[in-house]
C-alpha cells in the first residue's frame, strides 16, 4: 500500500523555524527504506532553505523496533556543508561533508 498520504498528513515543515505549515503539494515524501523518510521536489527546488528549517513528525506515525509508536518530533535539519576537499592524484574531487 502507498504510504505516502499517510505521511504527508503526519508531517508538516517551518523553513524559518518557526511557523509550521503542511507539506506543499508539490513536494513528494515516500518512505525511503525502513529507517528513513524522503523528501523532494517534482521540479528539483531545494527542500532545506537555509540553517533554519525544521520538520514536524506527529505523534503516532513512527514505531520503534519495541512496536512502540512515537512522540511529536521536531527535526533540526540543515543543508550538508563542506569541511574540506581535497583533489585526488588523478584530479577528481573529494568532499568531506559535516
């Protein structure tokens, strides 16, 4: 079954930290693999604007391996940034990312 209604419903995101508002319908969520949920656009815009944004997971959408269903979460997430790279000796880039 399609679990992404479910979660669209479950989730809900505060790009300036603070003020939560609904999954835009233009953004896709699915369940990514058994430990993590993915989010994205149809039209390649970024999800994470800035430092600031945050994702709300309702109370009862997640369970634990115990069975045990979870408490409203708020997730800090942030765009992956660069500590260093580094040039390969056959001139390909490698970044480390925090």
């Amino acid at each position: 079954s399609d679990i992404a209604p479910f979660l669209r419903s479950k989730l809900s995101i505060a790009t300036d930290g603070v003020n939560f508002v609904p999954l835009p319908e233009q953004m896709n969520v699915r369940k990514e693999s058994e430990n993590s949920i993915y989010l994205s656009y149809s039209d390649d815009r970024k999800v994470l604007v800035g430092t600031s944004t945050l994702i709300k997971i309702a109370g009862n959408t997640l369970k634990d391996t115990a069975g045990n269903l979870n408490a409203e979460m708020i997730v800090h997430v942030t765009p992956p940034v660069i500590q260093s790279a580094t040039i390969s000796p056959n001139n390909h880039v490698r970044a480390f990312y925090k």
